[in-house]
C-alpha cells in the first residue's frame, strides 16, 4: 500500500490525526484523486465525509476535467461531489452541461436537485430562464408533489439568484404530511418574506417536531420586525427549554436585552416600553436598532466567527465569505479580514440601514406588516 492509500486507511481508522491527513491528502492535489474515489466506492466508511472535504478542497487547474466525467459516476455520493464543484465554474460549456441534467426527466430526481443547487450557489444568472422553465413544467404537469426535492432545489436556486416567484410552492410544500418535505420547506422559507411567509411560520409555532419549530424561531429573527419579535417573545417561556432558551437567545440577539423569569408575566409591549425599545413594522432590527448590515459583516473579522453568525450573514448577502457548510477542516481556513474588505468595496453601500435583505437581494416589508 503506497502512501497515499495508508493515509485513507488511517481516516477509516481514525480520527485523531484527521485534521493533518486530510490537509496532506489536499497537498497530494488530483493525484490523490483516484485513490480517494476507489475508498468511497468501495462502500461508506467513518471517512467519507472527511474525503469528501478533501476534494472539495483540492485546487487543481485539471480538476473541472475530472469532475465533468464524474457526472456519470455510478456513486451518487461521488456525483453529488462533482455537481458541487462544476457549479463553481465560470465555463460556459460546463453550465450548460449542468443545465442539460437538470432539464433530463430520465435522471433520478437527486441529480436534478445537485444541478439545480450547483446553478444557485455558483451564482449563474444567465440559468435563470432555465430555472424557471422547471419549475413551470412541474406546476403544469402537477409534479410538485411527486417532485418536492426538485421543486424546492429549483425554488432555492431562484432564490439566490433574486426570483422568489417560487414561493407559493415552497409554502404549499411546507404544509405537505411528509415531515421530512415538510422541514425542508420550512428551512427554505428563511431565504423568503414575500406573502404567505409570515403566517405559515406563526402556523408551525406549535408543531410536534422540535427542529420545526426552532426553524421558524431562526426565520422569524432573520425578519427582525416587531411581528417577529412578538412571535418569538412568546415561546420565551414554552414549556419544552430547548425552544425556550433559542428563543431567548433570538429574542435578546433582536433586542439587545437578555429576558428574566420574571419579565414573562409582562405583557410585551410593557416590556419593550420598560426596556425603552423602539421597534416596530418597518425595519429590521438587531441589538435594539434597526439593523447594519455592514457592522454585522465586520464583526467576523475581530475573532473566529461562529457558525451561527455566518449563516445570518449569508441568509442576508449570499456571501459565505469563504465558509463552506460542508467542510470543518480548513487546508487554509478563509482569510475574513480579506473577505469583508472586498465586500464591503462592491456591495457595502446597497444595505441601507434597517433594510431587509434575503440572499444578498432587498425586500419588501409589507407582506409582514400585521
């Protein structure tokens, strides 16, 4: 067994020196390649999360090549790789190989939901009317039931790239029985504000699924209006203390003020008058204010940002800055300080004070007006 074979032993082994393996198998560059997709056809492992952060991470000017003829891989785990790093490119001839999965009603529907997340998260504008080709052809054919991952992959996709025309079927498909469509939709809606949006996360308030329920705790204060707060104010003193303490946790991140046992018997608007806050219906607030979006973006350059803080700033701009949900450990972890200076040059002045943005794209306040 040659080196690089005995390092992916180790990850399936474990996972004590995994930060090290991992950042020498990114070193090794495509060379690496055919040895760590044998480790993942040859069946799951501890190490197939870790091996997928190898590749993802691997930086090489033939990689694209690679990646285009794991399109036809016949792992799903090994395509669902390659759909992620193809949509990254800014080749015209790889978008539209991309495009062409996800218009083939032949494929499984989980490589349709890889080629419609790849267009949205690489950013392809020009996708658009492909996009919303799908999602019409789903509508007309009465599909979206039988095609809810699809739908709702589409719907993202359009969302990121500033089209929330999909949105009445991302609410009808977080009203679906399936609880597992059901929280996926529901995880969708913290990217929309449009009509519906408001009062189907006011409905789940008080649904048996926990992680539900926490979902539209997280999507309420993304909306950061007094309507928000409110909703949030209540389940502040919820019986299940998992709910009870993120919604203090919201509320206190809205409000600037940490909520006391005893504040709870107060009527809310007392409370707010007491604590001398002034929120209302027509700004996004954070900290008691209405909310700067450009402060908020340089506080991850003071000290490592968590991940819940990265995650509001990309339900806001779109932009990870460098973070990748999937990968947790780094070969060169993102530069922020660089990051946010860039950014802040070319979209810091579109975030007016107190506005509200959903992926990097403003919205409207009124369909939450109440």
């Amino acid at each position: 067994m040659d080196r690089i074979g005995k390092m992916i032993k180790q990850l399936n082994d474990s996972d004590e020196k995994a930060e090290e393996i991992i950042r020498e198998l990114i070193d090794e560059g495509v060379s690496a390649l055919p040895q760590i997709l044998n480790a993942i056809r040859n069946g799951p492992t501890p190490a197939h999360i870790l091996l997928r952060q190898v590749i993802l991470q691997i930086s090489d000017s033939t990689m694209m090549d690679e990646m285009k003829v794991l399109l036809d891989d016949k792992n799903s785990y090994i395509r669902s790789i390659a759909y992620r790093i193809l949509g990254r490119s800014s080749d015209q001839s790889i978008t539209d190989k991309i495009e062409q999965y996800l218009e083939d009603d032949i494929l499984l529907e989980s490589d349709r939901v890889w080629a419609a997340k790849a267009l949205g998260d690489g950013l392809h504008f020009h996708s658009l009317p492909i996009l919303r080709e799908q999602i019409r052809i789903l509508d007309k054919d009465d599909a979206i039931h039988y095609y809810p991952e699809l739908t709702l992959a589409i719907s993202y996709a359009m969302a990121r790239l500033g089209d929330s025309s999909a949105l009445p079927h991302v609410l009808e498909l977080s009203k679906e029985q399936d609880i597992s469509v059901r929280l996926s939709a529901l995880k969708l809606l913290r990217f929309f504000s449009g009509s519906g949006v408001f009062e189907q996360l006011k409905s789940v308030l008080v649904d048996s699924i926990l992680e539900i329920r926490k979902d539209a705790l997280d999507a309420f204060f993304l909306l950061g209006t007094k309507s928000a707060t409110y909703c949030i104010w209540k389940l502040c003193k919820d019986e299940n203390q998992v709910i009870a303490q993120h919604a203090r946790k919201r509320f206190a991140q809205i409000t600037g003020t940490e909520i006391q046992d005893e504040d709870l018997i107060k009527d809310f608007n007392k409370y707010l008058d007491d604590k001398g806050i002034e929120i209302n219906n027509k700004v996004c607030f954070r900290s008691g204010y209405p909310i700067n979006v450009q402060s908020l973006v340089k506080s991850i350059i003071d000290s490592k940002p968590s991940v819940d803080l990265l995650d509001e700033l990309f339900a806001i701009t779109g932009n990870r800055f460098g973070h990748d949900p999937e990968i947790w450990i780094y070969a060169n972890p993102p530069d922020y300080s660089s990051l946010v200076s860039s950014w802040l040059v070319e979209n810091g002045s579109k975030y007016s004070i107190g506005s509200l943005n959903k992926l990097g794209f403003a919205q409207s306040f009124a369909p939450m007006l109440e």
